[in-house]
C-alpha cells in the first residue's frame, strides 16, 4: 500500500516504537486471513534500529543464535502456535528472559485466533490485530483491483469482508468487470460459501456431528457473537459435557467460534437443506420460549415465501412488551419481508427492519433496506416514511441539504400528522446548517410544505406497535439567538399540552427573540420529558432545556436520555444524549465532565457511523482542550469538527471549533491572534458564526479585543451581550458581562464593575470563569500599582486555574504575580509533597497513568479519542519532563507514587 499509511501500519510503528525503547514481547493474533503475515512484513520494513530475523517452524537453535546479536534486533515467528510443544516451551523461556533483562531485543511472534491458544505461551502480552478500516479496505480495492470499481459496489464489498483483507481480495477475484462496475448485478450474498471456503481454506473441520452448523445457524440468526449453549446442545443432541470442536469455545453457559470469519464459513458452505434442517432444529428446541428466536429460526427454517410466517415473525418484532433489541428486531423484519409475497406489505416491513437497523446504529444497513422500501409500487406513506428514515441518516451523517430534499419530499408524501414532524425536522437542518430564516420558515404555524427552502432533520417514522421513534429535539445545543427584549420566564408550569407543538412554538419565538413566548411552551417540553422514559422526548427535554439556560434539567435529561438508550439498546440515540450532556455541562463551568462525556459521545458515534454527531463531540473536546492549555489537542479536535462541518455543512460545530481556537490563543497569552479568529465571527456580516453560538464567544473577543489594544472593536457588541444576559439563558452571561464592561471601562469605573462581576460569580458554579475574571482584575490592579490587591487577586486567579485544570492559565497568573514583584506561592501538589507526576499537565498525566497501567499507544489514543500521533507527542514530552528513558522506568514512577501516596 505504497504514498499511503494504513492504520495496520501505524499500528505497527507505534508497537515498534514502544517496545523498542526497552525491548519486549508480543503475540500477534487475529481470525484467519487478518494480515498477520503481512504485520510481520510491515514490522521488518519499518525496523531501523538493527537487524531482523525471520525464525522458522522449530528453529530453536536459530532463535538462539538470532539473540547473540549485538544492540537492537527484531526476531519474527510467523505461525509459533504450529510449533512443537517442546519447541514453543523454548520460545517462551527466551520471551521470559527478554521481558525480564529488559534487553534491546523485539520479540514477534504470530498465532491463529481460531484455535485453542497454546499453553506455553499462554502468558505472553498480546495484540489483537482489529478488521481494516473502510478507508483502509477502500485503499486496498483501488490497489488490487483489476478494473474500474463502482463507489456503491465498493462500499457493498466492505460491508460484506467486515475489514478482514484476505475476504476481501477474495471478494475482488470472485466478480467479473461488470459487476465490479456495477453493471450487473452481485451475488447475494456478496460473500458465498466458494468466497468464504475460499478464505478458510483446510480450516474447516469435519462437523459429522452438526454441531458447528447448528452453533453457526444461532449465531447468524441473532447476529450475536454467542449463543445459548444449552439450546444448541439440545438441538444437536449433544451431551452437556460432549467436547467442543476446536473452532469452538464455551463460557458462562454461551458458545461461540473463536473466528467470526470461520462461523460464516461454515454456515455458507453448507448445503441450503443443511442449513434449514439446522434452523429447524433450533426452533424445535426453543418450544415454549416466547418471543422473537423461536420465530426467527422457524423463518430461516424455510423458503420463500411464506406469509403465514412473514406474519407471526413480523408481528413479534413489533410486539412492544418483548425485550428484543433494535439489531434482533431489525433481522427477524428483513427475514419477515424476504419471506412477505405481496409488495405494499413487504416495503413496510423494510421500512420498519430499517428504522430498527438505525435505531442499532448500523445505518449503512438501514440505507440499504430503504432503497427496497422505495419503490413506485410502496404506498405513499411508506415511500414517506423512507424519506423521513433516509433524513434521519443523513443528519446524523450527512450534508444537511441533502437531508433537506429527502424530509422535504417526506412532507409531501405523509398525511398531516407525519409531515408536521416532517416540518418540525427540517427546522432542525436549518439549525444545524445555521439559517435562520429557513428554520422560521419551518416553524411558521402556517407552513405549506412544497414552499420550504429547508429540510428535515429531525426523525420521526410513523410509529408501528412495538417500534422505537427516532429522532429528537432540535439542536439547540448550545444556545440561541442573541435576543432583543428582555424575557421573563413562569416557574414549573404543568407538563401537559402537546411536545411537538410546544417545541416548535418555544423555538421559533427564540428565533424571534421573544423570550416571554419561549419560556412557557419550553418549559412544557422539558417537565414532559423529564416524566417519561423516552428518550425522545428526554432528549427534546435537553434541548429545551439549554435553550432556557436551565443546565440542571438539561444535566438531568441528558443522563436519563442516555440511560433510556443503553436500556433499550437504541445504539442511534446514545451519542446524541452524550452530546447534550456534554454540551450541558460545558454551560455549566464543568469541562472536565464535558470532555469525559464527549471522549464517550466521539466512540460511541464512530461506532454508530454518525460523523455528525462526531464533529460536535469534536468541538466539545476542542473547547475543553482550549481550558486545559493543550494546543496540540485543541488543533486537532478543532480540524476534525471542521473537515465533517465544511465536507456537511455543520455551521454549529464550525463556530464551536473556531471559539476553541481562539480561546486557545487568548490562554496561550495572543490576544491579537484571538481577536483576529473571533471578529469575523462575533461581528455582524456574512462571515459571522452560527446564530445560535456567536453570542457565547462575546466575552472572549472583547477580552482579546481590549487585550490587543483594540477596545473600541467590542463596544457595540457588548450592548447585544447585554441583551443576551438579561434573558438568564446563560447562567455565566451576567457575570460575563460585568467583567466585558469592566474591560472597556475607564477607570474610575472598572474597579466596582469587576468586584460585581465576582459577587455574581458566587451565584455559578465552575472555577475557571471566575479565574479568569480574577487574572483580569489582578492584571488591571498591578498597572495601576496597587500591588497588594493584584497579589491578592492573582493568586486566586491562579489558585482556581489549578483547581479546574487549566495550567497554561494558571501560568499567565504566575507571570502576573512575578512581574508584579511575588513570587507565586507553591501549587498545592508541590507543597504537599506530591511526587514528578505533578509536574505534567492533565493530558500527560492521563497518558502516562494509561502507559503505566500496560495500553499501548494505539489502545490510549481509542480511550482519550485522540490520535497516536498526539498520544506519542505527550509520551515524549512525559519522558523528557521526567527524565525517564523507558516505559519500564515511567510504571515504576507511577507504582512507587501511587505507594506514597502522591497526589496523581
């Protein structure tokens, strides 16, 4: 894979980089046909240090001779498991005494993941080579294919090989040109049993006994890992104590392959009647369980088609008391459809199979049974109720116009109900996109679908019995336009009246900048939800509850939004109540617990294929950095919310990312670089940020503003400021806007304007808006030489700073307190006695506790979501702050202070 690095091959540079520092082991393990051949090949060719040495089968003797070698080496095993016994016993003495001198020398050896693990290297670290990314897949199709390849037909073979490379080369020589091109049509399955038997070559065992068939047919039936083992044994009719296969393995009453690749192939290359007799077995075994499995197996158990069972199957998947899950429920309505003769009632129940595909969060799933469920001869509100799922996708993943045309269409297609959910929804695009205009348009109580200029983002499918709605609120994640009259708002009105309505009344008088219209029907959206346990209508809460400035309900549901989630395995929804957590407790002054909940939000997004959402997350992580001081990690979230936002158009996660960039500069001690960033955004015109966000940035222009000597740039903005704060939708806004006047003000003044901004600080939680209202005072103080009052106030400034975790803001205070002629006093961690751990920031310091605690490079960057390339940046800067010259001596820093009682 040549001008391009693969993740496999980061990966690989990574592991080498951290065992070469001090030598060490490594077992190499995936299912069969995952590159560990090739992993071996990538290792040889980026190992600089010294010499490589290929090992054979048994060659005990090699190795040992291998080790005389002077200074850094790197040995390679490929298939150690196919050793002797005697032999493999040898290799793993010389892995113990490698790992144990700490000597310069690498160790890799492979293993196959579909067998039982040898024993004697059973101890031995390993790594777990994952599936190809799809950019990587997509990379390696343009590399090896022979012809032209059709985006579609590309994302079909990814989807079907399931990141394993050696599946999807097989994949490539299977089809002609023409289907490559999309010309004709592929197989389906994509992956057969020829494609499959081709990839597991003499893998496969005899299964004379039926039980790999049988284990394979449960778990493709659940597309779960495991099955229930005491089921698969009756309907084998093997004994409980019978001995598995080596393919298989048992746990806590589950079977399961120890290769998914191997379960697919057994399944596909067994014969149809094979298969079905398998099924049959299942569903026999299960008489007199309820729910969906029995049906589903008794589906599988025959051919098409078969409307009685379409029925049966279909009507328990919709049944709303059974405990399935979105993916279970998804499965049994596509079997139900294969099975369904008549075309109206088969398009409903794609429809329905792809709701639940997306409520799974597999919505290249979903799309693909949309585009079954679309055609001229579905009904009306079925080819609706598609296009409402299609926008759906798009928003969670999209560009918002594209999710526009297919709500807007929804609209016109859906009986009045549905498409005010429609128009409801396309109010939420032109939010997301950052129009105003259309998102009024939306909202007009007289809005005549065909003549909106938006689209509709927000979800929701006619609810059949038993299904999950999707969608929410609009993303009023952050705040709203800033208002022009002052608003009052009625305490705890009753939750009754209707969401939907209520919604869109409160966010169009937002928009209008009538908070007293807003505050009541709001309100309602947020007691209604915090009363259930949808998390739809908990995350329209959340969102309503951010437009009012109230951050402990939105805290509240945000969680129970998140709770519901989990609960119902909507896999959909869960990075979306992340992400108003996160958003919440940002408002809140609490960016610790913002960045926690959107490291969280940024996986679970990924997962779910929602880079949307995954850009807001982004931008969280970029404002959370920009507090912390951490420049590198603020760039790197930022550009991430911009290359989704601009790729989208995202103008909220845009006007977020800038903010955190900004905010950088100004804690970095560059105002002129600051001001520069937000003006453009702050300041009317085309230019100016998302209407919902620009107003949050004000405090930080007019402080780079009046800190770059430019003043007069911020006057008129802080009178809009004014005007947002009175409205209380911003629990930070009054004090911000004490301390943004103070900034302006002359000097006889400024002094009371900064001593109100502190008292209304006491009214707030969270230490770094009052720091940073104490660094200005002090800095102000100090030019005017009353030294002691800035000693005073410095030293709280940075105080606070340390308490929330902002280091390179705390030393701005320090600096003030040096030039002012005192020396700051002794951080508490110093003071205390805390240990060298003390003197990383926040994000070194969670580095080097994950290193510490054995992850690699590659498995810190998944935790933390961020890059390798930043995980071994901070690594360096660990070492070299510590003076450390090996992982081995940072775990025995980290394990010594956390012995004393450091202060980590």
């Amino acid at each position: 894979m040549t001008g391009h690095t693969t993740a496999r091959q980061r990966l690989t540079a990574e592991l080498l980089d951290a065992l070469r520092t001090d030598g060490g082991v490594r077992v190499v393990t995936g299912e069969p046909g995952c590159g560990r051949t090739t992993f071996l090949d990538h290792a040889a060719r980026l190992f600089h240090g010294g010499p490589v040495r290929h090992v054979r089968a048994g060659g005990v003797r090699e190795l040992e001779e291998a080790l005389r070698t002077a200074g850094p080496l790197l040995v390679c095993v490929d298939d150690a498991d196919l050793w002797d016994a005697p032999s493999r016993a040898a290799l793993a003495r010389t892995a113990g005494r490698i790992r144990e001198t700490a000597v310069r020398t690498t160790l890799l050896l492979t293993v196959a993941n579909h067998r039982p693990p040898p024993p004697e290297l059973a101890d031995l670290p390993v790594l777990r080579l994952g599936p190809l990314t799809p950019g990587d897949a997509a990379l390696l199709i343009r590399e090896r294919a022979d012809s032209a390849v059709d985006p579609a037909v590309r994302e079909e073979l990814i989807s079907a090989a399931e990141g394993n490379p050696a599946l999807l080369l097989a994949l490539l020589r299977s089809l002609s040109p023409d289907q490559l091109g999309g010309r004709r049509a592929l197989p389906q399955p994509p992956a057969g049993g020829e494609v499959l038997a081709d990839v597991a070559g003499d893998r496969l065992p005899d299964d004379s006994g039926g039980l790999l068939l049988t284990t394979a047919a449960a778990v493709r039936a659940t597309g779960e890992e495991e099955a229930d083992a005491a089921l698969v044994l009756r309907a084998a009719h093997a004994a409980a104590n019978a001995p598995l296969p080596d393919l298989l393995t048992r746990s806590e009453g589950r079977l399961r392959f120890r290769s998914a690749l191997m379960a697919r192939a057994v399944y596909a290359t067994a014969s149809s009647e094979d298969r079905r007799a398998a099924h049959l077995a299942l569903a026999e075994a299960a008489t007199g369980q309820k729910g969906i499995l029995p049906l589903l197996h008794r589906a599988w158990a025959v051919s098409a088609p078969a409307p009685t069972v379409a029925a049966s199957l279909a009507a328990a998947a919709a049944d709303p008391s059974s405990p399935a899950p979105p993916a279970l429920r998804r499965r049994a309505l596509t079997r139900a459809a294969d099975l369904t003769p008549d075309e109206a009632e088969r398009a409903r129940r794609h429809l329905a199979a792809a709701e639940q595909a997306l409520l799974a969060g597999h919505a290249a799933d979903a799309l693909r049974l949309l585009d079954r469920a679309r055609g001229r001869s579905a009904p009306a509100a079925v080819r609706g109720g598609a296009e409402l799922l299609r926008g759906a996708v798009l928003l969670a993943d999209g560009p918002v116009e594209d999710a526009r045309e297919s709500f807007l269409l929804a609209a016109d297609l859906l009986p009045p109900p549905a498409a005010a959910r429609a128009t409801l929804g396309a109010a939420d695009a032109a939010w997301s996109a950052g129009d105003p205009t259309a998102c009024l348009s939306a909202l007009a109580p007289t809005h005549t679908p065909r003549t909106l200029p938006l689209a509709e983002a927000c979800v929701r499918v006619p609810k059949q019995p038993g299904s999950q709605r999707l969608g929410g609120p609009p993303a009023a994640r952050v705040g709203a336009t800033a208002p022009r009259t002052a608003c009052t708002q009625p305490t705890n009105p009753p939750p009754d009246g209707d969401p939907s309505r209520d919604h869109r009344d409160g966010m169009r008088a937002v928009l209008l900048a009538r908070f007293d219209l807003a505050a009541t029907p709001l309100r309602r959206v947020v007691e209604n939800g915090l009363h259930g346990t949808d998390p739809d209508r908990l995350l329209r809460s959340a969102a309503a509850a951010l437009m009012l400035g109230d951050v402990t309900s939105a805290r509240r549901a945000g969680a129970r939004a998140l709770a519901a989630a989990r609960t119902s395995g909507s896999a959909a929804l869960e990075p979306r109540a992340l992400e108003y957590l996160a958003y919440a407790e940002l408002r809140a002054g609490r960016h610790q617990l913002a960045r926690t909940h959107a490291e969280e939000g940024l996986r679970a997004a990924e997962r779910a294929g929602q880079r949307n959402t995954a850009a807001h997350h982004h931008a969280v992580l970029a404002l959370a950095a920009s507090i912390e001081g951490e420049a590198d990690l603020v760039a790197e979230h930022a550009e991430e919310a911009l290359r989704t936002a601009r790729r989208h158009g995202l103008a909220q996660a845009a006007t977020l990312a800038h903010w955190a960039a900004a905010r950088a500069d100004l804690g970095a001690g560059r105002p002129r670089e600051a001001a520069q960033r937000l003006g453009p955004l702050v300041r009317p015109g085309a230019r100016r940020g998302h209407f919902a966000v620009w107003m949050l940035a004000v405090p930080c222009f007019v402080e780079a503003a009046a800190s770059a000597g430019r003043p007069q740039h911020a006057a008129a903005l802080v009178e809009d400021f004014a005007l947002w704060a009175a409205c209380g939708a911003d629990p930070q806004a009054a004090s911000q806007l004490l301390r943004c006047r103070a900034l302006l003000a002359g000097p006889d003044t400024a002094d009371e304007l900064y001593l109100s901004a502190l008292d209304r600080h006491d009214d707030t939680v969270g230490d770094f808006e009052r720091a940073r209202t104490e660094l200005l005072y002090g800095k102000w103080l100090r030019r005017r030489r009353r030294l002691r009052e800035a000693r005073t106030r410095l030293e709280e400034a940075r105080l606070g700073f340390e308490r929330c975790g902002a280091p390179l803001w705390a030393q701005q205070a320090a600096a003030e307190l040096r030039a002012g002629g005192a020396a700051p006093n002794p951080a508490p961690a110093a003071s205390s006695g805390a240990g060298d751990l003390a003197r990383l920031t926040p994000q070194q310091l969670r580095i080097a506790r994950y290193v510490a605690a054995g992850a690699t490079n590659r498995e810190v960057a998944l935790s933390l979501s961020v890059s390798t390339r930043t995980v071994d940046y901070h690594l360096r800067n660990v070492f070299a702050t510590l003076g450390l010259r090996s992982r081995v001596e940072l775990v025995r820093l980290v394990e010594q202070e956390e012995k004393t009682g450091a202060r980590l």
